[in-house]
C-alpha cells in the first residue's frame, strides 16, 4: 500500500495533517491513509481527504497502549512517510512507533516538502538559532505541531475505503482517577486579535493597558515567557514562544517584548505583526510588519483613545 499516513488522537488535529498529506499524496501519487484509534470517524476523514481510513479498536482508553499496534500495522504497509500530530500523546506514540520499527523521526517538523521527487522536513534547532533541514529516508517519521495546517475541508463528493481492526494492548497504566485541567487564561492559540506584553512593563499594574486596549480591540492577552514565569503576572499557558504557545492570529500587537528567537518562534504564522519598543535595535522590529519605536507608556493610550473614536 506504501502511501501518505497520518495519524492523531486528537480528531481536529488530524484534520490538520490530512491538509498536508493530501497535497503531498497528490505529489508523489500516491494514497493518504489515516489511521484513528477508539472511534470510528472513517467518513469524516474520507470526506476531508484520505483515500483510506484504518480504524483501530481496542481495550485501552490511552491512544499511548496503541503505538505497537499502530507500529504493526504500518510496518507492514511500510507508508512512504508517516505524519503524527505533535502532542504531547502524539510524540510518545511517534517515538514508540519508531523504535518498533527501527525508523527515523523529525520531531516538531515547521514544514515538509517534496524536493526533487524526495521528502525535506525543516525544524528549527538550538532553541531558534538555525533551522535544520533534512531530506529524510523511506518510511521516516514526523511529528507536525498543531495548528501548523488548516484544517481539510470536507468535499462530500469524496469516496474511500474503511478497514476496521479490533487489537488487545497490554495496558501497562492504569487510570486511577481523572482530573481536569483549570486553565485560568484565555485560549490565545485560537485568538483572532492578541495583545503581547513584556518585560517592557514596569510593574504588574500597568497591564491595565493592556487590558484597556485588548478591550476595545476584542482581543486575547497573551506574553513573553520572562512575564509568565518570572514575573508571575499572567499563567503560563499564555505564554508564547518555541517553549510556550505556538500563535495564528490576524493581528498581534506587542509592548515591551524585545522579541528574541524563542519568542518569534511562537508569532511567525501571525498575519500581521505590530511592535511598540523603545529600542529601535530590539529584534522584534525585524519580525515586524508595522513598527512604532517609543514609550509604551505614550503610545498604548494613543492607541486605545484612536481605536475607541
Ligand atoms: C530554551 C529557551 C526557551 C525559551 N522559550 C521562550 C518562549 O517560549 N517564549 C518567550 O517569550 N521567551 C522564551 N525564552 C526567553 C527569551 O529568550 C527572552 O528572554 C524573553 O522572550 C524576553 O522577554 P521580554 O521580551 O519580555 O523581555 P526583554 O528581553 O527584557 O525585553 C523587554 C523589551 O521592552 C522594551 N522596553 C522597556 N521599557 C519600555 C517602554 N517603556 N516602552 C516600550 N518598550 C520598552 C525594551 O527595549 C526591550 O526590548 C526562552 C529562552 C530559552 C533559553
């Protein structure tokens, strides 16, 4: 069968991979296949794009008990490459698949394309000093972050093959009880508009005008990770950088925040990119589409009383 695989356990992240491994089956000519476990979504993921959906039902309610059946499976199709959604789940089963089938893996790949009839990954390396390109070999393994892709639309014109098959895993944890995460700061990967804020605030409450203008903005407020974790002042679940939320929206806007790799790792797929600093140097002019150096203290109020008239 060979093919174009994907695979996540998180459905909308899958819909993302089907994006990406559409475009790259139509390439190479070959078919997508999308592997699901615990549910069956076989027409969803026809619909949206795959020639194949295998569905994967056993006893388990951990999608990580599944990387060995997952293994199985693909090692007998040997899939040209396999794309894995790079959750936290998503990277151990891709790392698991891997060592069962002595393959290679690209963690965190930013893109992937086909080069001279071959597959190229680029990933960043030395937290976002260089990004690292590599042709990879037959069967390798990628992991993609969510929300690098769209999400496949469905045609519903689309027809496909479903393959259903039931395994027994060994279940080697057990759920002793379930608690949910509270999360205490806004969702700011969905955000549409964001307002950053960074060391460049004086003190904790200054993020007033932050607040002020995100309200007349209608807009999330997310920071750099110095504001999250040193500072306190926002949870870190809104940070965003290489080690904190990767960022979409149509307009960021940011105070204060010097913009440092690690940071503009988290912004880049950001429409537009509006930076207020007093330092004409800093970085974050360069990742900038619009640039105002000066005092944030002067220019946010601006900014506020303009947006509001
Ligand atoms: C492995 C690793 C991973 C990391 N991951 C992340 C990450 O995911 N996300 C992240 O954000 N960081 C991350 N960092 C930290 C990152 O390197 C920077 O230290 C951090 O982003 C700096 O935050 P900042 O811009 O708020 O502060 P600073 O770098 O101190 O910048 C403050 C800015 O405010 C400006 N300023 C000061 N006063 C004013 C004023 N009145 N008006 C306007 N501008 C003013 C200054 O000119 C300066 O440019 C990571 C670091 C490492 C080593």
């Amino acid at each position: 069968m060979a093919g174009i695989w994907v695979y996540s356990e998180d459905n909308i992240v899958e819909q993302q991979l089907l994006t990406i491994g559409r475009s790259l089956a139509d390439s190479l000519k070959e078919p997508l296949i999308a592997v699901n476990i615990m549910e069956d979504n076989s027409l969803d993921l026809i619909l949206r794009g795959a020639d194949k959906a295998i569905i994967i039902e056993g006893n388990s309610v951990l999608p990580e008990s599944y990387a060995k059946s997952i293994a199985e499976i693909a090692g007998k199709e040997k899939p040209t490459t396999f794309l894995i959604g790079g959750t936290l789940r998503g990277k151990e089963v891709a790392a698991k698949i891997a060592a069962h089938l002595n393959v290679g893996l690209v963690n965190s790949a930013l893109s992937i394309k086909v080069i001279d009839g071959n597959l190229e990954t680029e990933r960043i390396m030395y937290g976002g000093l260089a990004v690292c390109t590599e042709i990879l070999a037959p069967a390798s393994i990628v992991t993609i972050e969510p929300r690098t892709y769209d999400a496949a639309q469905g045609d519903p014109s689309r027809t496909g093959e479903t393959e259903k098959i039931t395994v027994e895993v060994a279940e080697i944890v057990t759920v002793g009880n379930v608690c949910p995460i509270i999360k205490q700061g806004a969702d700011i990967t969905t955000a549409e508009k964001l307002i950053c804020v960074g060391r460049g605030l004086a003190k904790q409450e200054d993020m007033k005008l932050a607040q002020d203008l995100a309200a007349k903005l209608g807009a999330e407020i997310g920071c750099t990770r110095s504001v999250a974790e040193d500072y306190h002042w926002l949870p870190n679940e809104t940070y965003i950088g290489l080690s904190g939320q990767k960022v979409k929206p149509q307009l960021y806007i940011s105070m204060g925040v010097s913009g440092q790799v690690q940071h503009t790792a988290g912004i880049r797929d950001s429409k537009i990119i509006v930076a207020i600093d007093t330092n004409e140097n800093a970085p974050i002019f360069e990742a900038a589409d619009y640039g105002i150096v000066g005092d944030l203290y002067d220019i946010v109020p601006l900014l506020t009383e303009k947006i509001v008239k």
